[in-house]
C-alpha cells in the first residue's frame, strides 16, 4: 500500500502515527512546503522574540520520521492531483504514486485586502518565515536605537499571543480589533474585559471597533517589496526596509515597525477544488473547506481530509464546519489514518474547546459561550476573585406565546435545580477540569451533570476521584 500525506502539521502526523501502527511496511510520504521539520505553530510567538529555538518545538523529533518509515519531503508542495492514474504532482516536478492520499494542508491566514498589505513588514504569524520577518524588524528597529512598536491587526488567539510575547520581549504593541472585544470568539464579555485591563495594564494600547485602511511605506509608497522577497537574514547588509505606518478607519496614522495581522484563517482547500467535478466556494470563508464523511473521507474514494482543512461533523450541532483546534485536528488525523490502514473508524465529530493563558489570566472555554436569544440562559457559577465559571443553557424550543418550552430556574441558592441543556462553559483563573466539561458537553449530559462538574473547584483535586464522577 502507497500513501501520501499533503501536510506534516497535527493531522498530517497523528494520520501517520494511526497508519503505522496497523500497516507496519506500507510505503509512506508526507509533504511539507516548510524548509524545517513540522513544529507547533502555537510556539512561534516565543520563536520570533529570540525566546524559544525552532527545534524545541519540534512536533517529533527529526529521526522520527525514517524510524517511521516516513518519506518525508521538505520544501516542497502538491500542486495537482491526477485521481485516474493516482498521482501527486509536486511544484518541483516530482510525481508520486499512491493508494490513499490524505489531504492535511491545513489553512492559510486570511488577507485584509488592503493597500499596502503586500509591504515587508507586514505578515502573519502562521510558519518559521514569519517569524523570522518578526525577529528582523524588531532587530532592525533596535539597531535605529528605538524602541520597536508593533501593530497587531485582530485580537483572537493568535494575535493576543504575538502581543504577549512582543510586550514580554521588550515591544511597544497597539492592536486593532474590528469588533466591540478581544476574544470574541473564544471568550464571553466578562472575562474579554478582564484580558483587555490586564493588556492595558501591561502598556498595551487597545482599539476597538476599528479596521486598517492601509499600510505605509517610508518612501510613501502603498506597495515596495514583500516579505518573501527580502533577503534571509539581517546581515545581508540590506537594512530591512518597508513598513513604516498603518493609516486606521478613522484616519490615524500609527507609526509602526512591523504588523502582525491575525485575522483569522482560510482553509488550504485549492489542491481539492483544482479537481473535476468539484466546483470551488464563491469567495473565500473560514467556513468552506474538504467536506469529508464520519470517516474523514472526501467524495473521492481513497482520498481523505482531516485539520483545519476538513468540513466534518461539529457533535453539538451536527452540522459540518471547520473547527479548526489542535486537538480536534489530531483526532481527525487519527481516525484518517486508521480508515486508510483499513481499520474501520467513525469520527463521532468535534466540538470547539480552547484553553490559553493572555497576560497571565488562565483562560478555557468549551462550546458556544454565548447566550443567543429567549431560547438560551447564562449562569455564573464562580465569580470570587481568582476564579470566573459561566454555563450556557438551551431551554428548548419556542413557544407560540414567546417563551421556551423549559423554564429554567437557575438560581445562587439552588445550583442544582438546572433544566435544559448546556451549549458552553467559560472559565477564568481556576480551569481545572476543562478537558471533563468538554467531554461532558461532547456526549449531551444535562444541566444538572454539567453544574456539578463546573462548581468543583478542580484545582488539586485528585484526578482518579475526578474521573469516576463525573466520567
């Protein structure tokens, strides 16, 4: 058996693990347009501020892969696929046969569509070269003797990461959010409000319900040279010039050294859409990408989806969407793998869970923590200093007069007189026990199991105890 991998990042290599563990002498390949060895994107903030070296965040350490028997080809991309005669076609020209081919390729930052975009200076912060244009600009902004100043465009997970790593190395940061918070996505308005004091606290300029209309250069120029185009390294000899100003919706100018924009992602899906017979999306959206099956199978048989990539099954609402989660990515790889070993594995679907610490403030959140409508109720749990718990009910169906079918009476002095069923959790400070609600909310249980779970204060509590309640 033949296998081919178009992506070494969580799925890619979770898929990899799964398919060598049942099919011991298959002839396997992954492939990664990255020069390096696949590492844990999370990381690269540290990266870029000269804290934390490439190899230590390594996904598997690089003798891994021939241990493995993993083919793996760096620097390079599949930029067709040829399904009757089962073939890869790389960018280099290389053709590789396979059996079963797994798309893993994961997704691509999402572009303002703005003057000036195209500047050094500006760019994401999703690979090792992005980083490094990180680590140029602040160098360079060093050696003008100036303290460096970054403009953070977005204020989800990845952004309040960069700006984290960026203040604790030493930089001035502003960030920019379209919406009316930080977090929106992840976190409910209390504990957003709690990140964005601890920011400001931390000399972070925060601007809300903005956007960048443009970016600068220091000729004045809206479009010199792109990041790809500059040299590799600051010792070059060519002073890394480009970005110099973000012009914001409002008309102020801000001066800036280099722009992070973390805007959210697209799915990689154009190798997929590049097929016959598969119309691609009208426009880009982080909600189109590969629907696959429970399998994690694409319409074409032997030619399977999982990551960020993947449209599968979201096992609250059994619609199919992009979660686009570490966690989530590994299970979908996983069960990729065993499907393409032939071992028959069903993906019971994903629910969205992160957990992150911004500034020191612990955060988790699982499902849908907000509140939608007559139809859905919030109760805190905890709200004493050092610790914030909030559960999101369905009570039901409308109806005809306006009122939901449950009457939920959720009240400090009867915690657990709770009908309906909880749609998320959110949780500040203490956020033990995280990865419990997240099973628990997977599965469906009821208020009243899910309050219980969430009014513990899981923080030393001993673990083998914890599982057996509430598991």
């Amino acid at each position: 058996m033949r296998y081919v991998i178009v992506g070494a990042s969580a799925a890619g290599i979770a898929a990899a693990e799964a398919i060598r563990e049942n099919d011991a002498s298959g002839e396997m390949t992954m492939i990664s347009e990255e020069d390096s060895y696949p590492y844990a994107r999370i990381f690269l903030p540290l990266h870029a501020t000269g804290r934390l070296d490439l190899e230590r965040f390594y996904i598997r350490p690089p003798g891994w892969y021939d241990e493995n028997g993993v083919d793996l080809i760096l620097g390079d991309r599949a930029s067709s696929l040829d399904l009757p005669n089962r073939r890869a076609i790389l960018k280099s020209g290389r053709t590789l046969p396979f059996d079963r081919l797994l798309l893993a390729t994961g997704a691509r930052p999402a572009r303002l569509g703005v003057p000036g975009e195209g500047l050094y200076g500006v760019t994401g912060l999703r690979t090792v070269r992005d980083s490094e244009v990180v680590r140029r600009r602040i160098s360079w902004a060093r050696e003008m003797g100036r303290v460096p100043h970054a403009l953070i465009v977005g204020g989800g997970l990845v952004s309040m990461k960069a700006c984290e790593a960026l203040v604790d190395a030493g930089v001035e940061c502003t960030m920019v959010v379209a919406s009316r918070r930080v977090l929106s996505r992840m976190l409910d308005e209390e504990v957003s409000s709690l990140v964005e004091e601890r920011m400001k606290e931390r000399g972070v300029r925060v601007v809300l319900g903005v956007e960048v209309s443009y970016f600068g250069g220091d000729d004045g120029s809206a479009e010199r040279r792109s990041n790809d185009a500059h040299p590799e390294s600051p010792e070059s000899g060519e002073p890394p010039d480009g970005l110099t100003y973000a012009v914001l919706s409002t008309g102020e100018r801000i001066a800036c050294d280099i722009a992070i924009v973390g805007k959210g992602v697209t799915p990689d899906a154009i190798l997929f859409y590049g097929l016959d017979g598969i119309a691609p999306p009208e426009g880009p959206s982080p909600d189109v990408g590969i629907p696959v099956d429970e399998r994690q199978r694409t319409v074409h048989p032997d030619v399977y989806a999982a990551g960020d990539v993947a449209s599968a099954k979201n096992r609250q609402t059994a619609k199919r969407e992009i979660i686009a989660t570490w966690l989530v990515a590994r299970e979908q790889g996983r069960i990729a793998g065993l499907n393409m070993a032939g071992v028959d594995a069903v993906y019971e679907g994903g629910i969205r869970a992160n957990a992150a610490s911004f500034f020191g403030i612990a955060t988790a959140s699982v499902g849908d923590v907000a509140a939608r409508g007559s139809r859905q109720r919030e109760y805190v749990v905890s709200d004493r200093p050092g610790s914030y718990r909030k559960m999101v009910l369905d009570l039901g169906p409308v109806r005809s007069d306006g009122e939901s079918v449950i009457q939920g009476k959720i009240t400090e002095k009867t915690p657990t007189d709770v009908t309906g069923t909880p749609t998320g959790v959110v949780m500040a400070g203490r956020i033990g026990g995280a990865g419990v609600l997240r099973r628990l909310l997977a599965e469906g249980r009821g208020g009243e199991e899910v309050l219980r779970a969430i009014s513990v204060d899981a923080v030393g509590y001993p673990v083998a105890v914890w599982n057996r309640l509430y598991i």
